[in-house]
C-alpha cells in the first residue's frame, strides 16, 4: 500500500464522498459539509487484475471542523508522499517505517516479536531468533513481546544486525584494520578517508578538478548519519557497517532526486515523460474510463497527457476512445480536475494533448471550460519568445505553473509575436466561430495542409501557441520552415521507420522542434513498446500506457524518478545539436559519438537480503537499455552471476567474477537493470538505474517490486566499477588527458612517439582542429 494524496474534499469529489454528503446536507461550523472533508487517497496493489497499482485507489474520509488543520493535513501528507528522496531512502528510513507501523497497529503497550518478524518480511522460524536477541538485551517481556517504549530506533537496527549478520562488510573492515596494523577494533579517519578517496572514488573524475574529501566533511557526513565522532578520531566496525548501509553511501548520488532549481534550456531540449489514453484503466477496447486515471497520472510525474475528445448527445463535449466499448467521462470534470491537481507535486508545464473530434459548437465549451478551471495557469499569451521562425522554444522554467494546450490551430498569415498574440482587439476574440470574423486573414494553403483544421474554432484555437500539432512531410521542409513551435507525432510504426532511415535528421528535427510517439492501435490490450528506441533519437513526449505495469512502464517510471520526478530529463549533449554544431549521433552507430568517452561499467555481486520468507536458490542477471549498440550486443548473452542459497535472511555470493559491460557508448542514455531471480526465473526484485550516475565502491541497491515500488528492506550489496574505456594500447594517451602534472619529460616523449598517429586520434575521435593543441600540451 502506498499514499497517492491527501485532498480536500471539495476537490476530492468522487462517488462515495458525494454520496455521504447528500446523505448528510448539513452546514458544519460555518463551512460547507464537503468543507469539513477531507480524503486520503491509497495506491493498493491488484494482483488479480495485473493492473498498475494506481488504476485502482482507496478513499478513506476524515472529518474536521476546521479547513486549516484540513489544508495542513493534506499539505504534510503530501509532502512526504512526493519525496523522492524519502521514497528512495536508505536502510534506516525503511527501519523507522516498520517501526512507526509497529507501535501505531498495536493498542497494547507491547509490542509482539511475530509482528516485527512479519513486517520484516522474514520467515517464522526467526521468531525465536528475535526472541533470543531481545532476552539478551534484557529487553523481552511477557512470552514474546517487547514494550512500546523501548523499541527505539537504535534497537531497530540491532534487531536488523542480530537478524541478518554481515560477513561481507566485516571482511572489508577486517581488510582494512590489517592494512592499518591496528591493535584495536577500530578504524582511525586517515583509514575512512583513503578508503572513501579510493575504493569508493570514481575513477572517472579527474581529482584535480575535483576535490576528494578532507577530514571535516568526513564529520559532517558521519554526523549526518548519527555517528558521533570520539576524541580519538576512529570510528566501530557498528559505525562502518551503518556508513555503508546509509544514503551518503548510496548507489546514485541523492541530489540527482531533487528537481532541479532551474530548467533554462529550450522545451525541445529535454525528455518529457507522457501518457497515452490517459483515461483508460485497462485495455483500449472494453475498459473504464476514469477522471481519477488523470489525477493519478499527473501525481506520477506525467506532463504531457492525452485527451480524446468526443461529441456527447447531451451537447457536452465528452472523453473516450472513439469507436469502442470503452467508457465516457466528462470533459468538463476532467479539465476541473486537470486545474487542481496539474501543480499539486511540480510547477513543471503541463502539455494538454488533445485529439479532437468534435464539433464547433461543443469546441466552444471545450475552450470554456479550458479557460474556466485552468484560469491563470492556462499559456493564452506568448511570453518573450514569438512563434516567428528561427526562434527557439521558451524553458520549462518560463513556463512554470503553465499549462499548454497541444490542437490544431487556425494560422493567420504572418506568425504572431507576443504582443499581436496578446492583443483582443486585434484578433477579437468572441464566442463566435470562425465565419464570424471575417477580419482575420487566413492562410488557406496552411489550413488545408492541416487534415481538419477549418473545423477549428478561433476560440479552441487561440489556445494554442508553443505546441502546435502540424501534418508532418518531411524532416528537410519542417528544418527549412524553422518554425520550432511546429510539432508533429508519430505512431511508433512510423516513428520507427524514420529513425531507421533518416535518424540522424531525426535527431536534428528533435533538436529544434517537439515530437510525440504513441503506441501502435494493434496494442489492443494496452500493451507498450520500448520507449528507449525513441529517446535514443531525442523524441521528447514517447507516450506510454501508464495502467500497464510491463517492462518499458518500468523503465519509464525509472528514468523520469530523477530530477525529483518533475517530468523533465534534459537530454545528452549528442541528441542537442543546433544546425551549425558538429555532425549529430548515428542512432545504429558501431562506433562510440563524437566527442564521447565509452564508459566500462562493471558489477561484482557480494550478497542479498530480506527477500521475503521463502528459501530458494538465487542469482542475479544484468542487462543495459540504450542505443542499439549498447543494447542488441547484450541480448542472448546474459550476464548473470551463480546461484546462492537464499535462507530467508540472505543469500551470500562474495564471488570474483564480474559483470563487465564493456564499452557502453552513450552512458547519458544507457540504463542499468538488474534483476534478482530464483531457480523458476522469476524475477523477485529489480532495480533500473541511470549508467551515468552510477557511483563507484560498495553500495547497497534498494530493490523495487513488478510495479517498481520499493521492497522496504530488500538489498543487494554490490561492487561497483566503473571507468573510461581506452583501446588497447592508448593507456598512456588516457594517462596523459587525466593525469598530466605526473608524467616525466620521458613518460611524455614515450607517449607523443606511440599515441599522436593519425589512427589513434580518429580512434580516440579527437578532431583534426585539436591535434596541435594535445600536441603543445604534451610537449609542455
């Protein structure tokens, strides 16, 4: 179970909660019945379905008197609910879960070992484990309990400690008082330092650009984690292993989870994570369509989402898929809930997509509503950037608190700057439709490149201005036009053609203008395809079907976690390119992308824990998503480790062998998936995480379920490392470029005679412009 939000319940106004309060009907304390609400809206896990846990939430209701304590309550709520570094947090967070839960579910004063061992995930027979651990703290009571008092979180982690050991971690700590010589058990700064300096540094940052740590920052990270320093300037084999099991020792650095301060590049220039048939709960065919599946999308990090717009018999403009068994909704109270719930987790724009079918009439309403409940937050006007050609997109940092409406529009003969876009007495606009202003000069040839677009009202279309959907024809004419606001989407059979043949121009296209992909209409069961392919060419909005929890859902939910889950990934160097810049990524390149170092990323496996209480053989596989290259040469030769006995606690490797991937050329795009899996090959747990980001050393990875929630305390500890690839026999050129105050006046003779051969600069991909300069620097 996992909290979505808390909301007030004039906002949350779903069935049960309109039907209590016509049921009530009373004024309570000056403010209205729905006032006195408010509702705590729970993901749950459906296993029968096999649906996204959100297709599916619970309501729970609670009433008060004051709108204040209400507001303060849903603001907390969410607020921890949208953490991402509080959803992504390390082995003392999870311990602190499980105790909280422990001493709010009881109503005793105690609390009982067979809970701690449940909410534990661990076997039965640990029990008496516990129970044995608790007696020699003197702190058991009763046959099996413990009092509620004394289950503090320092005894937590005892608890942990006692029930699971931790060989491996001794061993590194063991290795590392025998290098020191030491007498006693403890492991003196200077020993912390060198291994955090060297074990745990990434040999990828050049440390002379990049400070290693110093003793004080040494404290504060100690001190960070509860560890105080002593007099004598050591720290406990305890200190260590919660040093390693803390979030400053964590697999991906933990201020790549926060939503970055500013998002200054152009709107092309970023990933954008999306929906398709935002409204469905199941297959595009039969299943329901829900106002809640939006509100549910938008809390998940999407900011583009879809809306398929039909005409109602009722005169109002309704939500579906058209020419199916698929329910309806109303478009009225999806824009309402769009308003409120668009900003609740990030100010980041919202594209509002819509595909729209209806007729002018019911499109006035649409424009209506849009202006009715998205208000200020609605993009009516142009900021400082005019739709004329050869300007560039405004920033999603413009755009913050804005919502973007995605139709097709009526274009006027020369493009509106700002002003003229902002000016009602020049466009004079109305209610009336389009024949009614005769003022207005219309581009015919314009309008009937556009498949519908005199259908257009002038009210739905004054709406539109930085994604505007147009007919696509080729990449050359959408690059000479230069009118970046211009987009266009594309099936993902299209798509994929064009990125086969024409994927350089792709990457182009996508650098300047916005595309969208959306899935084939033969996923009849809303099934997706690999948004990987996709982004490798710099597609911004590659639509998925959020309600279906298979692979490329995964790593879609994976990539967008980053950045605070605000929607926005900016996109690698090589797929932003202006048209001046050096020659763009060949999406099916064999050979590393200009002005790109491949990278070694390499796994060596060491142990797991807390994988549920069922005692199984384990082993763990490892797989990179990225650009082609990086992704094909690895399917049919699985990397995996051996089997290890999983006792229900642990499973042990501590193995040699390492994982090696070897060569990774796009790091930026390469996605890591590691998959633990029993002896039947299921996967009990994985992890999908950024290769770019990846930190060196030992670390712990939290593990995360089939809808990628987090396993509470299922880890796997891990080596990690990662380095720059360098072709056999150019060791000393990489030498050279990292480390050049060390090398001897010989060293750099020896070098500039073996590397500076025109075969080993175009293998190192340096440029022709730059061979003179390396060359003065060798020579000194």
């Amino acid at each position: 179970i996992l909290v979505s939000d808390c909301s007030p319940g004039r906002v949350r106004k779903c069935r049960p909660l309109s039907t209590l309060i016509d049921q009530l009907s009373f004024e309570y304390s000056g403010s209205s019945c729905e006032d006195s609400f408010f509702c705590l809206v729970f993901r749950q896990q459906n296993q029968e379905s096999g649906a996204h846990y959100f297709v599916t939430p619970t309501y729970t209701y609670y009433l008060h008197s004051n709108p204040k304590t209400i507001d303060k309550w849903c603001s907390h709520v969410n607020a921890l609910s949208f953490n991402q570094q509080h959803i992504n947090g390390d082995i003392f967070c999870y311990l602190s879960k499980i105790r909280n839960q422990l001493l709010f579910e009881s109503r005793q004063e105690v609390v009982r070992c067979s809970e701690v061992v449940r909410l534990m995930g661990l076997p039965r027979d640990q029990e008496k484990v516990l129970e044995g651990v608790l007696l020699k703290m003197g702190l058991l009571e009763g046959e099996s309990e413990i009092a509620k008092d004394k289950l503090t979180e320092q005894l937590m982690w005892g608890i942990y400690m006692e029930l699971c050991p931790r060989p491996d971690l001794d061993k590194i700590f063991l290795g590392l008082l025998a290098v020191e010589k030491s007498q006693i058990e403890f492991l003196s700064y200077k020993s912390v330092l060198q291994f955090i300096n060297n074990s745990q540094w990434d040999p990828r940052v050049n440390d002379q650009l990049v400070a290693k740590l110093k003793e004080r920052s040494l404290k504060e990270k100690l001190k960070s984690i509860s560890i105080t320093p002593n007099g004598n300037k050591t720290i406990s084999l305890d200190d260590f292993h919660r040093y390693l099991h803390s979030f400053q020792n964590s697999i991906i650095p933990p201020v790549e989870l926060k939503q970055p301060s500013v998002l200054s590049n152009p709107l092309c220039a970023y990933f954008i994570n999306s929906s398709h048939n935002t409204y469905l709960t199941g297959n595009q065919l039969t299943s329901l369509s829900t106002v809640e599946m939006y509100i549910q999308a938008l809390l998940l990090g999407a900011r583009c989402i879809e809306l398929d717009c039909w005409d109602s018999n009722t005169g109002e403009p309704i939500i579906t898929h058209g020419n199916t068994l698929c329910s309806k909704i109303s478009f009225e109270e999806v824009i309402k809930a769009i308003g409120e719930f668009a900003f609740l987790k990030t100010d980041t724009p919202v594209i509002l997509s819509f595909e729209n079918h209806c007729s002018q009439p019911q499109q006035q309403l649409m424009a209506r509503y849009c202006v009715k409940y998205l208000g200020s937050a609605l993009c009516t006007t142009l900021l400082s950037y005019p739709t004329n050609p050869g300007v560039k997109l405004p920033s999603p940092s413009d755009l913050r608190g804005r919502i973007i409406i995605k139709n097709k529009r009526i274009m006027t003969e020369t493009p509106l700057s700002p002003s003229h876009r902002g000016n009602k007495s020049q466009l004079k606009r109305s209610k009336k439709s389009m024949e009614e202003l005769p003022n207005i000069v219309v581009n015919k040839n314009v309008v009937e490149e556009l498949d519908g677009t005199s259908d257009v009202v002038m009210e739905l279309s004054d709406l539109v201005n930085y994604v505007e959907p147009v007919k696509f024809k080729s990449f050359d004419e959408s690059l000479e036009k230069d009118r970046n606001c211009e987009m266009s989407s594309f099936s993902e059979v299209r798509g994929l053609v064009l990125l086969q043949h024409e994927g350089a121009k792709f990457i182009r296209y996508n650098s300047s203008h916005t595309s969208r992909i959306y899935p084939a209409g033969s996923r009849i069961s809303s099934s997706n395809y690999m948004p990987q392919i996709y982004w490798n060419v710099g597609c911004q909005m590659v639509a998925l079907n959020y309600q279906t929890p298979d692979l490329p859902m995964l790593i879609n939910q994976s990539k967008f976690e980053l950045g605070g889950n605000c929607g926005y990934i900016l996109k690698p160097d090589v797929l932003r390119v202006e048209k001046s810049d050096r020659s763009v990524l060949e999406p099916f390149t064999q050979t590393p992308p200009e002005h790109s170092i491949p990278t070694n990323c390499g796994l060596r496996i060491i142990s797991a824990h807390f994988l549920g209480p069922v005692q199984s053989e384990l082993m763990v596989q490892c797989e990179v998503f990225g650009l082609p290259a990086d992704t094909c040469r690895r399917r049919g030769r699985e990397y995996m480790s051996r089997f290890a006995h999983y006792n229900g606690v642990r499973a042990l490797w501590d193995e040699e062998k390492w994982i090696l991937f070897e060569g990774i050329f796009s790091q930026e795009l390469a996605l890591l998936k590691v998959n633990v899996m029993d002896e039947s090959g299921t996967v009990l747990a994985h992890r999908i995480l950024p290769v770019s980001l990846l930190q060196n050393g030992y670390r712990h990875i939290y593990l995360r379920d089939r809808y990628n929630l987090p396993l509470g305390l299922a880890s796997l500890f891990v080596q990690v490392g990662m380095e720059d690839f360098v072709t056999e026999g150019l060791e000393g050129f990489a030498d050279v470029l990292t480390n050049p105050e060390q090398l001897t006046r010989g060293d750099r003779v020896q070098v500039e005679r073996s590397v500076f051969r025109r075969e080993a600069i175009q293998s190192l991909l340096v440029g022709e412009d730059e061979v003179e300069e390396l060359q003065d620097i060798l020579q000194g």
